[in-house]
C-alpha cells in the first residue's frame, strides 16, 4: 500500500485520468449516468404531465406563508364575503423563510382518519386546497409576531357568484350525495388543543356523505361558535364550493382560557336559501372541541374608538367580550338584569363609558374597533335638533323604544307603533328635542306582514315615504334594513336581487330629488337584518337565507350610490341566535318583563339590542 501511494505521488499532475483508479470510477459514474437517462426516456408523456400539474396546483393553492407585511384575499362562500388578513400570504417567493409545513394525508378508505407528519415547530394556521380532487394535503403555516385581526369584505359580484354556484350541476356521485359529517384534520382525535392567542388560526375541514366519502360540492351552511368565560365570538367560515370548507380562530391574548368550538350544519347545498326551507334543515351539531389558548409574545393592534370611516366597512367580524360578572344577579320585578352598578366602567380599549348601563352583566360587542356607551347627557347633545327616519322591520320598532327608554330616560315611553313621526324631549332640559319617523317596511299596510321590500310596489306606500323628502327640510340621516319579511315573501335569490335592485333605484330618486333641491342629502346607513334565533333558524328567515339577503341587498345600495355606511347587525347578533335566551325567535330589543319567555326562564336578555342602540349613536354621532 505504500509503495503504491508512491506511485500515486509521484504521477504526472497534468494527466489525471492517467491513474487506473480513476479510469475505473470514471468508467462507473459514466454508466450511472447512461441507466440514469435510460430510466428517464422511459417515463411516458402522461406521467411528465401528471407531476407538472401536480406541482403546478400545489404552487397555485397549497404554498401558504404567514407574515406580517403581505395580505391575502380568502373568499368565503357561505356569505358571499372575503375573509382578509394581512397576516396571510399566498404564493411567497422561494426566498422567504420560517414557514413551518405540516401535511396531512387523506385516506380514501376511511376519511376519518389522517396521517400527519411532524411539523418543524409548533402548529398554528392551516389552509386547505380549492381543487376538486377528493385526495387533499393541508400544509400548516407559522405566525409572526406582529399580527393583524382577522377582517371580512363583500365579495365583488355576491349575487351573480351566489346564483352561479347554487346552481352548479351535478352528475357526479360526489356532487349529488349530501353532507352529513366533516373531517377536520389537526383538530379531530384531540382531548384538548393548545394554541397560541392572539394569532389568526385557519383549520381546513372536509365535508363528507354517508359513506363518508368526501364531496366535492359546497354550498353548506355551518354555524360556529366559539365561546369561553368572557369571549364569544362567530369564527369565519370560507367555502371552497369543492366540498372543502376552513374555520378561523382568533383570541387576544388578554383572553388566554379554554374554549369551546361548535361547528354546526343548519343546512346543505344552499337549501337554506329554499323558498320553504324548514323541511331541508339539517340542524346538526358535528363537533365541539375543547381548544386551550395560551399566551403568546404576539399583539394584536389595539382597538380604537369607531370613526366615520369605520362605518365604510361592508361586513364586520367582531366578538362579545366580558368585563365584569355578578353570579348573584337575578331578574327585577321589572324584568330588568341591573347586574353591574350602571357606572361601572368599561376597559379600556373594549368600550368607553358606563358599562353598567348596558344591563349585560359584563358583555360588550367589538368589530374592528370599539364603541362608546353614551349617558343620557351624551346622547341628548349629540341628537339635538336631529331628524332620524327609520325604514325597516319591527327590529326597528323594538331599537327606538329601547333608545327612548333606556338611553334618552324616557322610560314612560312603553311602546312605539310601527308608523309614527313624532318629536320627543329631554326631561332635564326641554329645550333640547329630536325628531323620530318610523316607517314599517313589513307591509304596505302596517297591521299587516310578510312583503318587505316589495311593499313598494304599492304606490301609496312609495308616496308616503316620498312625503318625508318632501318638506323644506329633509331627515338628517336614514337607517334602514331589508327584514325578515322579505324572507318570507321573496321564492329565489334572482326575485329577491330584482326587488333589491327596485328598492335601492327607490332610495337613489329620493336621494337625488333632495339633491336637486339644494338641500343636504341625508346620510343613509344600512343597518344588517338579524339572526333569528332558537327554533326560526329553520324557518324562511333562517340565518343562511338572510345572510345572502344583507348582502345582495347592500351590493344593490352600493351600487346606486345610496348608502354612507353600514351597521352590522347580523354579526351582532349572531353570537346569541343558537337559543332564545336573548330572542324570541325574530326580536332581540323586546321589553323586558318579569314574565316565562320562549324557554321557559323567566325574564329574558335584551342586552344585545341595547348595543345596536349604542352603536347607531355611534354612527349618529361620530367625532
């Protein structure tokens, strides 16, 4: 061996392959080489063009990252919404890094259970894929520590995408078979899930049929909860109109706890939307999973007071969070909840103001930023020498009374009809008055129901409201809604888009007859229909079918250029519509009354409405 290492030395440098070891592994590699080219010359077209598209849709729908500079668009089909996070991503360059990748493999042979794969660090968002193939791969993505809240937009085109896709056809076992379980993975098959607050966390989940095969039709309607001491909130649900859905979760970190997620299924495939739809209700609860949030280094931007501009925004995405709690409250005479002492304050940056008043025992709503609570002093400068004109469903009837009784101390005020025009005044100071019109849209004729909003195709009801545009001086603001009555009376989301469109031509002619006057054109805020609650959810003004509604509706007010801003109730709402402890059903504003309600309690919650009343001072009265 040394002898030959001699050798080896002292060979000449400038020839190389001169050594027979090296020929020998020359010789070698240049073999491998020509297998290696054998191999792949034999590969088919079919299969080269199998793996580009593979590779391809993976670049299209699965390269998920989370930072805290790019936004990303996620349209969520269920109510023609998109739901937006700058913190989400889609498609990075190779160049970005600390994305962390989790897969999860679906089984064929039994979707209920999944292969997963450890992840490089910690789980926190999952995405799912919008392709059609019933095989999918969840990758999991890694969050930052500046975040954003999770937000929600008007899909563009809502009605003609709705229509489009409650009509997709179907021929396929998988688009004909009907939903009845989902498969959630990163979440089934835990006792307990931890995640961290404060980061927007998306779990994709598949719906699946009796079989348990999974569909590639969407159209579900899931209702979500997510509920803990002091947090209750509706995670945002995106439909991929494949079969696959996604649920976001997201809970600041001053709320670390244990939680609970329902996912619920109301209704399949649009069946909610269905002209009598109560015998298409599924109703079913499909999970709820115990999930442990835990704090984090990561915060959220701090929420501020609502501004005119806040009012700009077409969905909301809020939460009810709790601040205080008397466990020993009990139900007045009056069937008043007086739980709190009325000047006990709210936390700052949830509310501003006297919480107590609020009669919630605790409970305050929040969107994207946060409202103030006015005194009676407050409300009464603010709506001095203003003109309100109300023009909607008995939701509204319901809001004036409780404003007057609760808000304005006018608490001799029982019940307001469902058309009036009158004046009212402040009790400490006469000399301060505001001007309320109410005008029932239920019906052309107010002892009547159920034609919403085409009870403008009686000419003497367009007239009537017509009038109070009429005078030298004009309302200085217009809060309106579409109702529940339109659930009822309208057969097709094409007839109701027709009678959208009618209205909002309406509103737009009386808009610009003022204008033309020379006087100040009212602003107009579009305040959501309700939830309905308990056992309404499966009737014709079921949530998935007013839902569909406030956003037709809006898009038709947008695009006449009518509304200066929305109020949306229907997020409001939809935290408390699962029972009727805090509705009757259709009503959540209704008096308070040391009587049985629907649920057999007695006494009931009318919390929820007095913060809509909050709220329309809010954008009544704007700084």
């Amino acid at each position: 061996m040394k002898e030959k290492g001699v050798n080896w030395s002292s060979s000449n440098p400038c020839l190389p392959w001169s050594s027979p070891l090296l020929q020998w592994r020359f010789g070698l590699l240049t073999s491998l080489v020509l297998v290696s080219m054998v191999v792949v010359w034999s590969i088919d077209g079919c299969t080269i063009r199998s793996f580009l598209e593979a590779w391809r849709s993976n670049q299209d729908f699965l390269t998920m990252k989370v930072s805290s500079t790019g936004r990303g668009n996620l349209t969520h089909i269920n109510g023609g919404f998109r739901l937006n996070s700058s913190s989400i991503v889609i498609n990075q360059t190779q160049n970005e890094t600390n994305s962390t990748q989790l897969s999860i493999n679906f089984n064929l042979d039994n979707p209920l259970n999944f292969t997963q794969y450890e992840p490089l660090s910690s789980m926190n968002s999952s995405y799912v894929s919008t392709e059609s193939e019933p095989s999918q791969t969840w990758p999991v993505a890694s969050v930052p520590a500046s975040l954003s809240w999770v937000e929600a937009e008007l899909e563009p085109n809502v009605t003609t995408n709705l229509l489009a896709r409650w009509l997709s056809p179907g021929g396929q076992p998988c688009r004909d078979s009907r939903t009845v379980e989902i498969a959630v993975p990163g979440l089934d098959g835990e006792d307990l899930v931890e995640l961290p607050a404060g980061e927007i966390h998306e779990f994709g989940f598949q719906s699946l049929d009796e079989a348990k095969n999974p569909r590639c039709l969407g159209g579900d309607y899931f209702e979500t909860d997510l509920s803990g001491d002091s947090w209750k909130s509706r995670p945002l649900v995106r439909d991929f109109g494949n079969g696959s859905y996604s649920v976001s979760l997201q809970v600041h970190p001053d709320f670390v706890g244990t939680y609970n997620l329902t996912i619920i299924l109301l209704f399949r495939h649009f069946e909610g939307l269905k002209f009598s739809p109560s015998r298409f209700a599924y109703d079913r609860e499909l999970r709820k999973i115990r999930i442990r949030f835990y704090k984090s280094s990561a915060q959220l931007p701090e929420l501020q007071l609502c501004q005119e501009s806040d009012f700009g925004r077409d969905i909301w995405a809020g939460r009810w969070t709790r601040h205080g709690k008397n466990d020993a409250c009990k139900v007045g005479n009056d069937g008043r909840y007086r739980c709190l002492v009325a000047d006990f304050p709210c936390q700052n940056p949830w509310c501003d103001g006297s919480l107590g008043s609020l009669e919630s025992n605790g409970w305050v709503y929040s969107t994207h930023c946060s409202f103030r609570l006015f005194s009676s002093d407050s409300a009464w400068n603010c709506l001095n020498n203003r003109w309100i004109f109300f023009w909607g469903d008995s939701n509204h009837v319901d809001t004036i009374r409780n404003i007057l009784n609760f808000i304005l101390d006018l608490p001799e005020i029982k019940s307001v009809p469902r058309r009036f025009d009158m004046n009212f005044s402040n009790p400490k100071d006469p000399s301060q008055t505001v001007r309320i019109t109410s005008i029932f849209n239920g019906h052309w004729n107010e002892t009547q129901n159920y034609q919403g909003l085409n009870s403008l195709k009686d000419e003497g009801f367009r007239n009537l409201v017509k009038r109070y545009f009429s005078e030298d001086t004009v309302p200085d603001t217009v809060i309106m809604n579409s109702g529940l009555h339109d659930g009822i009376f309208w057969s097709t989301i094409r007839a109701y888009s027709k009678g959208a469109y009618y209205a909002a031509s309406f509103w737009a002619e009386i808009l610009e007859s003022v204008r033309q006057r020379g006087l100040k054109v009212p602003k107009v805020f579009y305040r959501t229909t309700v939830a309905t609650g308990g056992y309404a959810r499966s009737l014709g003004f079921n949530p998935s079918k007013m839902e569909a509604f406030n956003w037709v509706l809006l898009e038709k007010l947008r695009q006449a250029g009518v509304i200066s801003g929305v109020i949306d109730n229907f997020d409001m709402t939809f935290p408390w519509h699962f029972d009727n402890r805090c509705n009757d059903g259709v009503h959540y504003g209704r008096a308070p009354a040391k009587l049985k309600w629907r649920d057999g309690q007695i006494g009931h919650q009318y919390f929820v409405d007095l913060m809509l009343a909050h709220v329309l001072l809010n954008a009544l009265c704007v700084r």
